[in-house]
C-alpha cells in the first residue's frame, strides 16, 4: 500500500483513530460494557452483556493447558506482509441478522458485490420485489457446487434451518423467500422450532411459483443439509486480498485436523455428521481477516452440554468422538448457534476445531470473537 492508495493512513494516525473508536465504543450505549440486564418474557432474546454471557471460554482446569498453546505441528503460514487491524475491539459490533441464504455459484470469488451479478440469484434476491418478512437475510455467494441440471438451476443452504434448497433460479426467488426463508426459523426463535412443520408448509405451497406457467421448470425442493457444523470462510479476493490468501490455508490447515477424527467432509460428501467447509463471499470486516463463521447444530450443543456436565462430575471417562453414533443421529436438525471469529490465523485451527467447533467454547474470546447468537440460552450479542 502507498501514499498514492486512498486508503492509506500513516501509522501514527492509524492508531490514533483506532484508539479513538475503542474510546467511542466504550461510551456508547451498543458497548457490552453497559448492558444493563432486565428482566425477559419467555421466548424473547436479550444481548449478552459480555462474550463469557454468550459463548464459554476455555479454562485450562477444565480443558487442560493445550487450550493456552496454539498448534506447534502448523506448518501453513501466512504471507509475512499479511498484516491485520490487531487494536479495534471486535465483539458486540457485529449488526444482527435473522437468516443466512448461501448461494451455490461453484466459485471462490466473485464481483465486488454479488448482488450486482447479472442475472444471478444473489441479484435476483437483493434487488427483487419480495423482501424476507421475518427480519434481515444476510446473502452470501459460495463455492458449493452447481448441480448438472438441464434447468441451470442451483442450489442454496439456508440457516439457521440448516436446510439446502434446490431447483432455485433467479425467477423463482420470490418462491424461495415466502415458502422457505418466511416460513423457517430465524436466529432469534426460540429452540426448538417446528421444523417438521416447516418442512410441511413448505412443500405444499412450493407449487405456487413466481414462473410464468408457460416456462417448465422443477418445483423448489428442500433436503436436510446433513452436515453437524459448518466452517464458513470468506474467501473474496476483489474485496480484501487477504481473505482471498488466508481462505484456502485455513481450509487445508482444518481439513487436516478433522480427517484424523472422520469429520472431514468435502464438497461432494454427503454422509451424515462431520464438518462442511464452505468458500464464501464478503461478511464484513475484512480488516480483521481471517473471518470464520461457525454454525452448530443443536445436537452437537447437547453434547457439548452433556461432556462439559460429566467433566463438572468428576468423571474419569475421556470424550471419545463416536463417529458412527453422531453421523446415525445426524441428518435434521437446526443451527443453535453461530460463533463469528476473526483474526484466525493457520496455527490457530486446531483448537477451533477441538474448542469452539466440537464444544462452543471461545479459546480467544478478547481478540478473536466478533459475535453470534445462541438459541438454546435465546442470546445474541446484538
């Protein structure tokens, strides 16, 4: 970067204007600093007054001192002018959401906003007549596949309903918003939501098509995604190189993790259970890259819940992942939770995966999380 970019600051008048917006963070009301806790009606979510009220950290007497050490076998290192934001308090900044559509286009980048995309059904979502009536939608291109359909057609992954969705073709999105994004569960409803019901709902109105009856065209169809979590990276270069450099590293580092421990699922696998990582598009604060969103199903929140409530015991049985056992009641099943880190660098990965992917726990809560929800607690940080 030079004197000539823009966006260039120099160092000084960097870190005075970071320091200043830490200072204005801190004396506004959004600061989680000054929540003042009130009394909530059934069902209804509050803020989390601080990151430990939303997500658990790690505690060496619980979880052993690995949790202090980052991976020392990572041999994955970003480029030495990968340079981030490292002063700029991260959580309880995050704006909220109330679902996530992930488009599949089978790319890793895209245009500079994938809304503009012409004749796409990000454009087709962003910018049609027919707005999600339950709250904001946050829309992200992807590189999950496109399937070989004679239609030319895609496929799109809705959360938290942890639902894909084929068959959608910008001509059908208005379809896909009020049978499936409309009628789903949103990140602030309360756990557990009807989703048999949904499901249901669904598939009887999916015949009521914003297609003109002169075009043939399949129905929308929804299936299970089978997956138990989902990694999330944004990988969009045109925005910000360095999620462009850090995507694809932090992958590879991940993917050698989870093989080890069966969880591993690539682009094609559709077992039951493991860990699907996706490729997606600008989420914000690229300053602060790597961004990695993580979605849990509720089953693995119990789990979680159980092994936490056995170590709490005393019991001297170690966590073993029972693969066969989690992939058999894998298959339905909901987002409970979404924690959003950043600054995540290669030798960070393998307690990602060990802490906050397997059990929810936030190993660098101060630096590294930006926000989430939780819907079993009925939490956010917004």
């Amino acid at each position: 970067m030079s004197p000539k970019d823009s966006t260039y600051k120099p160092f000084a008048a960097y870190k005075m204007t970071a320091t200043l917006k830490n200072f204005y963070y801190k004396l506004t009301p959004t600061s989680s600093s000054n929540v003042v806790p009130t009394l909530k009606k059934p069902g209804e979510f509050t803020k989390a007054a601080t990151s430990e009220a939303l997500f658990p950290t790690t505690d060496p007497a619980v979880d052993g001192d690995d949790c202090l050490h980052d991976c020392s076998s990572c041999t994955i290192k970003y480029p030495s002018k990968f340079t981030i934001d490292e002063t700029e308090e991260l959580y309880g900044h995050v704006k909220g959401w109330s679902t996530h559509l992930i488009v599949g286009t089978g790319k890793t980048d895209w245009v500079r906003d994938v809304a503009d995309e012409k004749g796409s059904i990000m454009e087709a979502v962003d910018k049609g007549g027919e707005k999600p009536s339950n709250g904001k939608l946050m829309l992200s291109a992807s590189n999950i596949p496109i399937p070989d359909h004679s239609d030319h057609s895609s496929t799109v992954l809705l959360l938290p309903s942890f639902q894909f969705i084929d068959h959608v073709t910008p001509a059908n999105t208005p379809e896909l918003i009020r049978n499936y994004v409309d009628k789903g569960p949103t990140n602030t409803s309360p756990f557990p939501f009807t989703a048999e019901k949904f499901s249901e709902e669904a598939a009887a109105t999916s015949t009521e098509s914003a297609i003109p009856p002169t075009i043939s065209a399949p129905a929308l169809q929804a299936r299970p995604c089978p997956h138990k979590y989902l990694i999330l990276l944004c990988s969009q270069k045109t925005r910000d190189a360095r999620c462009g450099q850090s995507a694809p590293l932090l992958r590879r580092e991940f993917e050698r993790h989870l093989r080890p421990l069966g969880l591993y699922r690539d682009l094609h696998d559709e077992r039951p259970g493991g860990v699907g990582i996706y490729f997606i598009s600008h989420v914000g604060g690229h300053k602060f890259s790597a961004n990695v969103m993580i979605y849990r199903k509720a089953s693995a929140v119990k789990q979680a819940e159980g092994q936490a409530e056995e170590q709490a015991n005393g019991s001297e049985n170690k966590v073993v992942l029972d693969v066969n056992k989690a992939q058999e009641e894998e298959g339905n099943g909901e987002a409970a939770q979404c924690i959003w880190l950043a600054r995540i660098r290669p030798e960070d990965c393998e307690n990602v995966i060990r802490y906050t992917v397997l059990q929810g726990k936030v190993v660098k809560p101060e630096r590294q999380l930006r926000g989430g929800f939780d819907r079993c607690k009925e939490v956010t940080s917004w």
